[in-house]
C-alpha cells in the first residue's frame, strides 16, 4: 500500500468484501464507505477462462485465508496520478454513473497500482520506481457497498482486465498467500467470501457476452445484504 495510509497496521485491511461473520462488532453509527478498486485479471486456461487471486494472510485476524482479488482503497495521490493511457470511454462512462470525474479515473489508478503492490505484476510500464497505468487495458463490471452495520464499509469497483496486458513476475508483497490463477470451480471450492462469488457470477455472465451486448447490459450494485439492484 501507499504512504498515504499509514494508519494500516495489518496486512490487506482495505481489501473490500467479506462475509458479515468475520466483520467486528457493528458501529453505534454508520461508517461511510471508503472508494475502492479490485481488479480481475484473467486468461484462458487449460480447461476455461481463470482469475487471479489470493488468501489472505493466515495470521490476520480479520478475514484470514480468505479468496480474494487483488484490491483497496483509492488513495489521496491516486487522483493526481500519472498513466501511460486513459480509460476507455465506456469504462470512464460506468464509473462517472456514481464518481466525479477525477475519482472515475483514480480508481483505475488505484486497480492498477493495488495489483502492482500485491502481486508485483505491472499494468502500463514503469517509469523508474512509478508505475505508469496502462487504463486502456480496463473495463468495468459492477459496484459493490458494504452494508451500513459495518466497521469497515467500502464503495468497491469491481474492473476486468486481460492477463496478457499485465507483464512482469508474479511475486506477492505478503499481502496475498497462495497467489496464482484460479478456474471458477476452484475458486468457488476455497473460502470465499459471498460479495466475491456473486461478482465472479457477474464475470462469468460478461464473458459470455458479445462486446456490443456488453455495453448495452444493465449495470449491477450489490447493497445491504449482497442484494443484486440496478445501478442508477
């Protein structure tokens, strides 16, 4: 993560999603949801398409050897960041339905540079030691907001993004144990939470999809408790 948190003192605290068992205590009042990103590398396996994830750590105390994608919070220098190319257009059109303009593109920023921290994979290229994003690369697929009655609460973006258009060796920060790609089926036969296998439901139904039926479908926010609404 960035030094614009440095309030973290574990790791994989801002990654969104997680079943309501292993959330604390509920808050006397509501908490307002962080804006974040996770990011849904994919390729075509052996035996059908496969995602990138990992389990958080075993010895953390919330969530541990949880699945989860590479993800977090949008950070205060993700919005004044610099990228190699801009998002697509239909891409910045589904995160300006719910975000500013500059926060639409900071949370392209902040996918990139989440998957960057914790896998050590580069979208874009880097510039010395600063990643440049390549934004082209992403699309989006659906929102999620953790339910009021939550200590941590986050305002998640799921995005998608090829896995040829990520280069570099896949060598976790510690964050992510066990990070590789993963078929549906296996994803599914882990612990996993159930923000994160309705999502991969909704990844599963994109991938079928034409590129035009893509661009025309109804885009998808889960709130309260999962429940599957219209994103207006």
């Amino acid at each position: 993560m960035t030094d614009d948190a440095p309030h973290r003192v574990s790791p994989t605290e801002d990654n969104p999603g997680g079943p309501a068992e292993s959330r604390p205590a509920a808050p006397s009042r509501s908490v307002t949801p962080k804006h974040a990103a996770s990011l849904i590398l994919w390729r075509e396996g052996p035996q059908g398409p496969e995602v990138l994830m990992g389990l958080r750590h075993a010895r953390h105390r919330f969530m541990p050897n949880v699945l989860v994608f590479p993800g977090g919070r949008v950070d205060r220098a993700d919005h004044r960041a610099p990228a190699m190319s801009e998002l697509p257009d239909f891409t910045r059109a589904c995160l300006e339905r719910q975000a500013p303009p500059s926060l639409a593109r900071a949370i392209g920023i902040a996918a990139a540079r989440e998957l960057h921290e914790e896998t050590g994979l580069v979208l874009g290229r880097m510039d010395g030691h600063r990643l440049l994003p390549d934004l082209a690369a992403i699309e989006y697929l659906c929102r999620a907001v953790t339910p009021p009655n939550r200590v941590a609460r986050f305002n998640a973006r799921f995005l998608i993004a090829p896995g040829e258009a990520a280069h570099g060796p896949l060598r976790g920060s510690g964050e992510l144990e066990e990070l590789r790609y993963f078929g549906f089926e296996e994803a599914f036969r882990h612990k996993i939470a159930s923000i994160t296998a309705k999502v991969l439901a909704e990844f599963r139904a994109w991938l079928a999809m034409t590129p035009a039926e893509r661009e025309t479908r109804e885009l998808i926010c889960f709130r309260g408790m999962d429940n599957r609404l219209s994103d207006r």
